[in-house]
C-alpha cells in the first residue's frame, strides 16, 4: 500500500509539472498576476516554515523550538556553514529542554 501511494504521488507531481509545460503557450497570465505569483509560493513557504516552528500538533511547541528556530535563522543569516546552522539551532533547543524551558 505504500508502494502504490508513493507512486500515485510522484505520477500526480510529474502530471502537475508537465500541465505547467503543455499549458504555458496555452494560457495567458496578465503582468499583475505573473508579479504576484512568486510572492504567494514565498508567503505559503513563510507560513509552513512558522507553523513547523512553533507550532505541535494543535498546540504551541512551547519556547525551546522557536528559539532554536530563531539562533537557526540568526545565523543563517550572517551566512554560517549550514552545518553549524544546524547543529546551533539543534543544540539550542536541546539545552534549553535540557534545562526545564517547554
């Protein structure tokens, strides 16, 4: 059963990408809608990204993963070595767990 979602999924993903190839010529976007397209995939990005950061399940994930988030973020930003990024962001949240903050 696995095997068979995980093919309906990638045989939907290609479908969809390919549409978008077939479809270019065919379907005509005004400039306002063409500006506004990339500005919604990076709203829906932001708003996946703060919902996995504070956010488990129905509930609040408490302060220990926003702010590993934000040490993540921080040094993502200064241009870290992503694997210090990681390993930051990780090790912020663990010692904060670590030291009885939610």
């Amino acid at each position: 059963m696995l095997i068979a979602s995980i093919v309906v999924l990638a045989v939907g993903t290609y479908a969809m990408r390919l549409s978008g190839v077939l479809l270019r010529d065919r379907l005509e976007l005004s400039d306002q809608l063409q500006r506004l397209l990339p500005m919604a995939a990076t709203t829906l990005l932001a708003a996946l990204a703060a919902t996995a950061a504070l956010m488990e399940g129905a509930a609040f994930a408490g302060v220990a993963r926003p702010a590993g988030v934000a040490v993540g973020a921080l040094l993502a930003w200064r241009r870290a070595p992503f694997v210090v990024v990681v390993l930051a962001a990780a090790a912020t949240g663990a010692l904060l767990r670590l030291a009885g903050v939610p």
